[in-house]
C-alpha cells in the first residue's frame, strides 16, 4: 500500500519573506482558499510574532480555512508563542510550529548559545507551545549543516516534550540530493521515538536542488514536504509545490505515494500567487510556466501530433489548463462564459458572473477573439482584496515629443469627496502617477513599474503591476486595460487603496 505524504505549504509566510512578494490581509485570504481548494495538508498562514498585521493575517486565515491544519511559526520564545496562539486559536486544525537553529555556525554567530542551552530552549518551548496546542512542529534551522547526532539528541528530546512533527531545513539550500537523504535515514534510524511523529523536510533552492533534496528525503523515509506555490521563498526560493505534486503523479512507478493535492487546481494556484504577489512566472519554468506545454521545433510539434506522449510527460488538463475547446467572442453567450470560468479553475459561487459577462462582453467588442488569459485578467482584475477607498472616474493625457506630458485626473472616494488634479511628469505615466499623489496627499515612492501584455496581438490587453512605499512599507497593485496608460493607473490606485485599507486598519487612516 501506498505510504501517505502529506504536503506542507509556507506560500504565505516563507514566500512572502521574498523581496517583492508582499501580500495585504485580503489577498492572503484569497490565496489561503485557493490552497485549501488546491488539496494540502497544511498551509504555514505567516509569522504572528513579526507584526501586528501578520498576526491579524494569520487570525483572518484560521478563521477562513475550515478544511487544512492552519500553522503559524514562532521562534522558541514564549512571547512568540503567545501571540501565535492568540492567532490561531479559532483555527479548525490548529499547529503551532516553532524553531532554533542547532548548526554550529548558527549557535555560536547567530544565537550565541552553547548547544546544552539550545537543546534546553528547544525542549521548554516545544513544552509551553503544547499547553496551548496538541499539534506542535519543531524545526531544527539549519539542520543540514548540523551535527547529525546532536540533531537526533534534540529531536529525542522534544518529542517527549510533545512535538508531533519534526522538521529537518536545509536551510541555505546546501545539500546535494544523496548526502540529503542519508541525513534523513540516520535521523529516522537514530532518534528516539521518531515512530511517534512525523518528520518533515523544508529545502531552499540556492543551488537549484530543492525539489531534487525533497524527492531524496522522501525516499529516505520523509512524511511531509514543505513548499511553496511556484517556488518562492526566501533568496532562490523554496521546493515548488507544483513540481512536488506532479514529480509524484508523473513518476509513480518509482514514487510509490499518496498525496492530497488536487492537481487540477495547480494552475489556478499559480496564477493567483503570482497575480497578488505581482512576481512573474518565468516562462521556462517547470509545470506552470508559459511555455511548459509549447513545442515550437518542428520535429517536435510532429511528434506530438503524432502521439502526444513523445514530447510531453504530463497532459496540460492535469494541472488545471484547459481545452481551447471554442473559442469566445462578441457573440458567445452567458453559458459559454460561465463554463470557460470553471474549465479555468474559478469557483463561480461568490462571484459577480453577471458582471463580469459585461466586461466580457465590452472586451470582446474591441478583439475578435477572447483568449483564456483574457478571461483571467477579468477575473482578477474584478477581485477586490480590500475596499475601494479610490476609484478612477475619468483620466485625459497630452504628451508628445514636442511638449511636456501633463495627465489630468478625477477620482471618486469612498466618503463622496471626489477630487481632480492635474500634473506636469516625464511622459503621460509619470503625469498621471503624481497627478494621483496629489489627490491622495501623500509623498508615495514608486518603488517598481512592470508593464506586459495579456496575450499577443495588437488588440491585446495590457497588464501592469507596481509597488509603491510609504513610511518604510510596501504595497502591489495590479491594473489591466486595453489602454496601457488606463492599465498603469488602475494598477497605481489600487496599490493606494491596499495602503489606505491597512494604513485605516492600524489606526493611520484620515
């Protein structure tokens, strides 16, 4: 019988630690149920400890997510451990997961502890963490670099304190797959008690072998995978979930195991990450990128034509891309468009179908044809992760090579105060971005600017994403639009609108 490996997945706190993968108490909702749909076992929901909004992060994703063991991690402090529960305590399936490094380098440089104390605040923190929470995880930081038999010693000591799942990081991606796994035999053949929990593997991807370190662990003996949707993380980022997931569906003939993810809803999980997060899939990448599923040499578009099986491994329907099975335009009707919805992996439930057939509907009178990514852009870009302080109520530009670029712009607020300005900048964007400064009144940085199409085509929808700073914090916004400049704006007050939403939320708000 197959052995059940259970998937943990740290999206919203590890691979929110990435520069540049913020994401507002909204949008981490929104990724949250798309991971419970997605089938893991577990979602690490953030670090409750590290800010007032993550800890209210953490607590909005306990109280949404009903069907995954939500996690938050704590360092092996008391306090931590406090605020953690404190955030989890309405979780369905709560875990506590703490940590403390016990490689060498990191207790003399880092903790600047003895390893007697190290094993002493590993086993006290496990303790208290139990008092609030039957499920506890201990991760041992930077185990990979650590001496093995101290790293059983600790392991053995905290499961008589109570740890139910045991962690061993490789923290700085330092392993290569071979030396990884026997790591992992030596701790399942050496700690005692090991049978009475389950032992995990979280890998970094520094040298490119988190996946292949994570596979290695699993067939030395791992029970849970900690990964992130399409790989981010921390530096390099973390083994992907998407590759995990179909290394194991793919290659069951030498992975003989049991997982709960839900294949056909990788796509959807990527694309939504990468959506909130504002990070781009790179288009080589594996499973969930571009051009994953594209063969553009000829003897290679013959093979598959030929027999699908040549070239590809796995089937684009297996992870949640569809068909092109019609194709949608001005004259499709509403049944056709609510059924590409759920051929996308969009649960309808909840959504404005009605009217986003309308935007559909106005997309298609200006292209002939509407594509997929299409349809996900106007999915996405009806999502309201926060409330509208700001909406955009008309924009006119003038610029051109012989004169100055001025962008005048009128914005609606929530509380009926609308406000047009009108601003001088270098080129029509740059107008438009300071024209809208004025009307919020705040000194706001434009931290990063990415514009790209939906689609090819020279009808083709443009996408942009921007990141803007205040006081010391950063936000995304995301804005799509046929008119690229429409698009730079949408997606510049939507970045202001996160702002203002979280900036209200702490107290900050005018």
């Amino acid at each position: 019988m197959a052995r059940r490996i259970y998937f943990f997945d740290t999206t919203l706190r590890d691979g929110e630690q990435a520069p540049r993968c913020s994401m507002n108490l909204g949008e981490k909702v929104e990724v949250a149920r798309q991971l419970e749909r997605l089938g893991v076992d577990v979602m690490e929901a953030g670090f409750s400890a590290a800010s007032p909004g993550d800890a209210a992060a953490v607590k909005a994703v306990a109280q949404a997510v009903r069907g995954c063991t939500v996690a938050t991690l704590c360092r092996a402090v008391k306090s931590d451990i406090d605020i953690g529960w404190e955030s989890l305590s309405q979780a369905a399936s709560p875990r506590i997961h703490t940590f403390i490094a016990t490689s060498p380098v990191h207790m003399e440089y880092k903790l600047k502890m003895k390893p007697g104390d190290v094993l002493e605040r590993a086993i006290s923190s496990v303790a208290y963490a139990k008092k609030y929470c039957q499920d506890v995880e201990f991760s041992a930081e930077d185990a990979s670099r650590s001496d093995p038999d101290f790293l059983c010693k600790v392991f053995g000591a905290v499961i008589k304190a109570g740890a139910t799942v045991l962690n061993i990081p490789d923290t700085v991606g330092y392993s290569l797959p071979e030396e990884f796994g026997r790591l992992v035999a030596y701790v399942k053949a050496h700690t005692p008690g090991i049978e009475k929990a389950i032992l995990a593997v979280h890998c970094h991807n520094d040298l490119g072998l988190a996946v292949a370190n994570s596979l290695s662990a699993l067939l030395a003996g791992a029970d849970q995978l900690e990964c992130t949707v399409n790989g981010l993380g921390e530096r390099a980022g973390n083994a992907s979930l998407e590759e995990l997931a179909m290394a194991l569906k793919t290659r069951r003939d030498l992975l003989d195991f049991e997982c709960g993810i839900q294949t056909s809803q990788i796509y959807a999980a990527s694309r939504l990450v990468s959506q909130v997060t504002g990070v781009k899939v790179q288009p080589n990448k594996a499973v969930v990128g571009e051009n994953a599923f594209a063969h553009e040499a000829g003897i290679h578009q013959h093979g598959v034509m030929a027999k699908r099986e040549t070239y590809e491994i796995m089937t684009p329907e297996s992870i949640g891309i569809p068909k092109n099975r019609m194709v949608l335009g001005k004259h499709s009707g509403r049944h056709a468009f609510e059924d590409r919805l759920k051929d996308l992996g969009f649960e309808t439930q909840g959504l404005d179908v009605d009217g986003l057939f309308a935007s559909f509907k106005a997309l298609a009178d200006k292209k002939k044809t509407v594509s997929d990514r299409d349809i996900e852009a106007i999915v996405t870009g009806a999502r309201k992760s926060v409330p509208e302080t700001y909406s955009l109520d008309r924009w006119v530009v003038n610029s051109g090579s012989s004169l100055s670029s001025t962008c005048t712009i009128r914005l609606r607020h929530a509380g009926g105060d609308d406000k047009e300005e009108v601003s001088v900048g270098d080129g029509p964007i740059d107008a438009a971005f300071k024209a809208i400064d004025r009307i919020v009144g705040r000194d706001l940085d434009l931290e990063s600017f990415e514009l790209d199409a939906v689609t090819g085509g020279e009808d083709a929808q443009g996408e942009a994403m921007v990141k803007v700073s205040y006081d010391g914090k950063d936000w995304n916004g995301r804005g799509v639009s046929t008119d690229v400049i429409e698009a730079s704006i949408l997606a510049y007050i939507a970045a202001i609108n996160s702002m203002e939403w979280e900036l209200s939320a702490a107290g900050e708000g005018r």
